[in-house]
C-alpha cells in the first residue's frame, strides 16, 4: 500500500489579469539550462576525476591515491616531496587537489611491513561475478599493522600538506571489496575478517574511530575538507552495528562532511538521517538544509561516474544511460552536494546539463541563482517517491491533483528484484487532470532562497502533448491576483521549454487559497471512525496474532483496565511483533497512536502500519525509557483494503547488544483525521494553470532571480 496525498475537487480560485506589457512566453525545443550572465560556480565545487590528465576543462579537481606504501616506502623513512609534486602538477594542468589516504588494500601497505609484522592478507571475495577486477587486503586492525600506520599519519600531519589551498579534500578511508577503500561490509567480509583475524565489534569500531581522529588531525584547521564514506551501522550482525552506530556522527562532530559513492544508482540516499534527507508521508523526498555539512558548507559529494559499455554488467544497455544519467545529476544537486566523480563517459552524456551542474553545484539557498523541481514519479518497492526539488516544491492539493505521466521503461537496478527480461518503470513528468477538476500544478519557494517580492524567470520544460493553453498564476509583489500570458501547445508531441518574466513575485507563500480549498482542509474527517480492534486489549488478544513474547496484563495505573506487556527473550535476532489486520479506505487521513513505556535495555519499541506486501507506510516509535510516552504517526490511503498493524517490542530491526526488560502498550488507535493535518504548510507561491481543451505535461520546472533569456 502506497501513500498519497488526499484527491479532492474544490472550485477554481479566480485567477488574476496579466500585467500591462508582459508578452508572451517565449518557446523553444528541448531543455533550457541557462543561467544569468555573470553566474559562476562557487569556489568550494568542482568536478574530480582520478586520472593522470585532465581530459575535459570541466574537471577541477584531482583525486590523488596518496598510498601508505608510496610515502613511507621504509621504517622511518618518507617520501613527501612525492605527494608535494602531485599538487604542483595538478596545479599547473588548473586542477586542485584530493587526496586519498590509502592503506588497506595490499598494493599500499608498504612490503617492509608485511615482510615485518607478516600479518594476514586476504583474498576479497567479488562484489559480483561479473566485475572485471580482483583484491587483496591488509586487516588494518592487526596491531603492528595498526601502530605503523598511525605512526606514518602523525608525520604526515606534520607536514602541512592536507591544509594548503590547493587540497580540497580528503577521504577519511575505511575497509571494503571495492578498490577505493570505501566503507561497507558484506556477511562474507566480516565472515572472512572474524575467521583469519578474530576481530571484535569492539575492535573494529575502536580502529575506526582512530582512523577518524588521525585523519581529523593531518586536516587539523580545515576538517571542513575531510567526509566520511558511510552513513549509519554497519556490519551484519547486532554487535558490529551497534558497536559502529555513532561513528559517522563522531566526524560530524570534529567538523568533517560526508560522501557517497552510488548517486549514478538514481535511488541512493533517499532517506538517510546522516545526509540530513527523509520521505514525508506523501513520498516527497526533503533535503534539512540545516544539517550542519550543509549549513556550514563542507564536503559533500558523491560519484556520478559510471557510464558507458563498461557498466552494462551492472546497469543494463547503454541505451537507458542517458535518461538516467539526467536523473543522476539532479539527485546530486537535490542532495546539496558539491563535489562529483566523473568519467569520460559522463561528460559526453549531456553538456548543457553538466555544464549547468558544474556551475550550480555547491550554491546553498541562500545565495543559488535558481531553485527548481523535476516532476515525476518512481517507486521503492511499491511505495511512490515523488519528485526531484531543489528550493522548489511542487505539491497535490484540492483542485491540482496532478497525475504522473510519461512513463519511463529502464533496465532493473541490482537490488530491484524483477522475473528476468522485465523491466522496471518511472514517470519522467506529471500532467493536470482537467477530466476530473484538477487543471493546475501547484508550486511553493523555500523562504529563505525566496525571501523577499523580485522580479523572476520561470522555464517550463514540457511535453506537449495535446492542444491546449496554459499559463502561470501568482501573487504580485504588491500581493495581487496576477496572471502570465498564455503559452500555445498544439500536440506535436515534442519536449519544449517556456521562458515566462515576472515583473515582481510575491514571497512567503502569499498566492491566496481557495475558499472551498480552505474549507476542505481545515473540516472534519470523513465519518468512518477507528479501524483497530481491541486496542485496549479489554478482550485479551482477541484480533492479534503473535508469539508468547507479548501477553495481555492488568494495567496497574488503571483499575479494571488491560495493556499490552512484552518481555525480551534471548536470541531473538529476528524481532518478533504482534499483528493485527486492518481496514483502510481509501482518500482517508489516518493518526496512528498509542502510548508506550520501554522499560527494558537497548529496546526500541515501535509501531508500523503496512501494507500486506510489507512495504511501510508508518511507523511512530518510542524515544524515552521509565515513563509512559505518547507516540504517533500521521498517513493516507491510496486504496481501499486491508493492511497489517504491527507493534515491536524489541524495536523494527533492532537488535542490539545487551537487550533486556519489558515494553508496555495502551491504547492503540487508527482513527480518521482531518486532512490538514496531513498536508502541513499549504501556503504556495504560483500556479501552472491548464485551460483546455488538453492537459499541461510538465517535466521540470526553473525559478530564476531576475531576468534570464
């Protein structure tokens, strides 16, 4: 079951007059990127290859694998002046400089230390059969291993090197199957890693930190240069994650940011507290632009790099590469990254687009030229993910219920699990609905990228795929109903792009509501009342299903009343829950509640709300021990059916070292809310207005501060 914002038919607002002089747009074909005269990249970005040239201007920086076994090639002795020469040079070819500490894989652990301490070296099993490379590593936990490494990272930070202008950035490395020393770990690494050198979770989390803290020290001054390869737990058994939990925060902490290697996946990073990014109820993905790597400007990048008949192994034909390389590009820019990997092969996919990319990557919204969203529509398992924005949002409300369109066929991602030879599908736009009384897009600035009534561009990229007109519909800067002239389509089925001038956009959300809109959202719910079955378990477990785990007591702070108690058994790696099936209907807005006491150890107890193939469409979990807590969590249904309420005990997921106690539930509810409470700040800015007789296909849409041609 997926989320959707509510549908419901409202009358139209009674839109505005065009102001005295404003033509029409202008329209071209295909995709417009320009950007006002004078607009540049902002000094911390840039575009990085690894390679030894510089093979298109549009690279600026170089990655140089700075290896352990290169610069300290004997005990005591170190070859600086190496590392030196690599800065000098890539300053002369007008790139800057990142550096790659590397010491695990076994081309750079230097021999005198394998010839010394003979530490194991592994084999790595392949990330897939098909890869065309193999590796060996060196456990950098072994403790003469371990010592010489940090001894070779104190002189380093001696040096200076890391600090000097010409470095722009430094990966703090950790241990992987790929070449990069990136930062993940498969069951048969940690498999192999306890087997040959009996590393602990305690051990390795301890390994890590240090490494963060000595690379935190070689960048002391200019940590904002330094990111972490990882975003949360890792390993695949409760002790490792709970033991590598805080390890990223820990980096944040001393000042580092944060990079990511799987942007060209198209659905990486999605929602992940550690990029500051999270699905609202509806799908739309939201980027918090004060998580402090991005407030406070650090590192944040990412690799959009593989492209081209190398990558056919993982990605499928080529043919699909440039639809989703577009698609790449603009998640890096949604993320607020600043910093990209590229290829040869990138760099030919789309110029225009890259071009624009290069320049517009890093801008925070304080200071971007521009702020824009990608209309469409793709899908984690059966959930809905809605649209790619960046400072501009674009959402379904009473009377613009837009509907994807433009559907997409691609080759399957590695983890999308499809019978073979089907393929997997997106929607690249989203249409008006004029057949059933919805013929606007509805659109809102972030506040602060908008904070104040100035003249704007807005670039309209759409299909045109029937006849029809449309036109765009504000609030002036002196807070009037205005409207734009008109844009033609005639159905040649051809990508265009409208360029509207808007004398003066109103900000902060003035573009009136509706009057039906407004007493659609703040009225009651519909009449269908609670959905759960003995929620306060008066009739014992009658309606739930579950192990022994959870019993049904007398709740001693309510004479005569029931909770729900669950006691924690040992062992229990898969978190067991206590199930219920609901009904929902469909366009409701539901709260799922109840209170919780988490009376237990390292217990996270939690309730879902799903859908009967287990995708999840709510979850409100507890946050406090020793006291009773209120917990909730708001969300619609796309359909009418069953679904299954669950409650954890043990927490979803959550199985970390030293669990223990109990957990108590009260009053488990499903009922009805108003769908205001839902929506949330339903203020916009502007409107695209269909008027007939077709429907506006709209791909992207481009707010630009001032006056752009």
């Amino acid at each position: 079951m997926r989320v959707w914002p509510a549908v419901m038919c409202v009358g139209l607002w009674l839109m505005g007059v065009p102001l005295p002089g404003q033509g029409p747009p202008v329209i071209r074909e295909g995709w417009d990127w320009s950007l006002p005269e004078g607009v540049g990249p902002v000094p911390y970005s840039g575009y990085i290859t690894w390679g030894e040239k510089r093979f298109d201007p549009a690279i600026t920086v170089r990655g140089v694998m700075m290896e352990w076994s290169r610069l300290n090639p004997a005990p005591g002795q170190y070859n600086w002046e190496w590392a030196r020469e690599q800065i000098a040079k890539n300053r002369a070819a007008g790139m800057r400089t990142g550096i790659h500490l590397k010491g695990v894989q076994r081309e750079a652990v230097p021999d005198w230390v394998i010839e010394k301490f003979k530490p194991a070296v592994l084999d790595v099993p392949p990330l897939q059969e098909g890869q065309p490379w193999r590796i060996q590593i060196v456990p950098p936990w072994q403790p003469e291993v371990d010592r010489a490494f940090h001894e070779f990272m104190r002189e380093f930070a001696r040096t200076g090197i890391a600090k000097g202008d010409d470095v722009v950035y430094g990966y703090i490395h950790g241990i992987s199957a790929s070449r990069g020393e990136e930062m993940f770990i498969r069951p048969v690494d940690l498999e192999l890693w306890q087997k040959s050198t009996g590393v602990t979770a305690e051990q390795f989390a301890d390994w890590l930190r240090r490494r963060i803290d000595a690379m935190c020290e070689v960048f002391r001054g200019a940590e904002h240069k330094l990111a972490v390869l990882w975003d949360g737990p890792m390993g695949t058994t409760p002790e490792f994650r709970a033991a590598t939990a805080g390890l990223h925060e820990h980096a944040f902490n001393r000042g580092a940011g944060i990079r990511g290697g799987a942007i060209d996946f198209m659905f990486s990073l999605i929602d992940e507290v550690a990029w500051g990014s999270s699905l609202d109820p509806r799908g739309y993905m939201r980027v918090d632009d004060e998580h402090p790597t991005i407030k406070a400007g650090r590192f944040r990048g990412d690799e959009n790099e593989e492209y081209g008949k190398y990558w056919e192994w993982r990605f499928g034909p080529v043919a699909g590469y440039p639809y989703r390389h577009r698609i790449c590009v603009l998640r890096g820019l949604q993320m607020r990254q600043n910093f990209q990997l590229v290829s040869q092969e990138t760099l030919r996919l789309n110029s225009d687009l890259n071009e624009y990319a290069r320049i517009t990557q890093g801008y925070r919204r304080e200071n971007s030229p521009d702020a824009w969203a990608c209309l469409r529509e793709a899908y984690r398992g059966k959930r809905a993910i809605r649209n790619i924005e960046r400072w501009l949002i674009q959402r379904d409300l009473p009377g613009s219920q837009s509907v994807p369109a433009e559907r997409v066929e691609r080759a399957p991602l590695p983890w999308e699990k499809l019978p073979k030879g089907e393929m997997a599908h997106d929607f690249d736009a989203r249409r008006t609905d004029l057949a059933h009384g919805q013929p606007g897009l509805l659109f809102a600035l972030d506040r602060i990228f908008w904070a104040k009534p100035a003249p704007a561009t807005i670039k309209v990229t759409y299909i045109d795929r029937a006849p029809t007109s449309w036109h765009i519909a504000y609030t002036d800067a002196g807070g009037h109903a205005s409207k734009t002239a008109p844009a033609r389509n005639t159905g040649d089925g051809k990508l265009k792009t409208a360029t509207f001038h808007i004398p003066g956009l109103a900000a902060a959300g003035r573009f009136p509501d509706d009057a039906a809109f407004a007493s659609v959202i703040g009225g009651s719910p519909h009449e269908k009342g609670e959905v759960v079955k003995n929620g306060d378990f008066a009739a014992g477990l009658e309606g739930w299903s579950g192990p022994a785990e959870y019993r049904v007591v007398d709740d001693p702070d309510r004479t005569g009343r029931k909770m729900l108690e669950y006691r924690f058994k040992p062992g229990n790696e898969d978190t067991v829950h206590l199930d219920q099936i609901v009904r929902l209907e469909k366009g409701f807005a539901y709260r799922l509640s109840a209170r919780i006491r988490n009376e237990g150890q390292n217990l996270k107890p939690g309730l879902r709300v799903a859908g009967m193939d287990w995708s999840s469409i709510a979850y409100a979990a507890s946050a406090q021990t020793g006291a009773w807590e209120e917990v909730s969590a708001t969300f619609l249904a796309d359909e009418t059916g069953p679904a299954r309420l669950q409650i954890f005990g043990q927490g979803r997921g959550h199985g970390a070292v030293g669990q223990s106690g109990t957990a108590r539930f009260r009053d488990i509810a499903i009922g009805p809310i108003p769908a205001k409470e839902l929506m949330g700040d339903t203020r916009m800015d502007f409107r695209l207005v269909a008027e007939g007789p077709g429907d506006l296909t709209a791909t992207m849409v481009r707010v630009i501060k001032g006056r752009c041609e």
